[in-house]
C-alpha cells in the first residue's frame, strides 16, 4: 500500500503511552479516525507524527486518563466532534 492512511483501530489496553506511527502498511499516516481510540481507560499520552492532518470525532473518547496530549508538532487543521 502506498499514499495515505488513517488509523481507524487501536487496542492499547496496556499502553500508557502510545505513539502514533509515521507510516503505516507503506502509506503515511495523516489521519486518526472516528472511535479510534475509543474507551482506552490505560491509555495516559499519546505522541503524534508530524504528518497527522486530521482527529476524528470520537477518537479519544472516554480515554479518563488521558492528561498528556501535544499537537503543536503536527499538520492538525480538523478535530471532528
């Protein structure tokens, strides 16, 4: 596989930390998709490539103890709700 992808599932149930790749099946990883983080009560921080454009809605939802979350090192224009 080659050009864009999103990460659409993820099962970190003992992350603390997880860290977003840059590439993903040979494709770049510029996206994070609805739900994909859904209900990752573990999970404490995430790290992002640089090449993420978009969050989508429901992501990182019911992460309760998710405190570590920087952006400022990424391509985000979209945060869907």
């Amino acid at each position: 596989m080659n050009g864009e992808t999103t990460i659409n599932g993820v099962n970190c149930l003992f992350d603390n930390i997880v860290t977003i790749p840059d590439t993903l099946d040979g494709g770049t990883v510029v996206a994070i998709g609805n739900n994909a983080f859904k209900i990752q009560a573990n999970m404490t921080g995430v790290i992002f490539p640089n090449t993420i454009r978009s969050i989508g809605s429901n992501a990182f939802r019911l992460c309760t103890s998710l405190t570590n979350v920087n952006l400022s090192n990424t391509q985000v224009t979209v945060i869907k709700e």
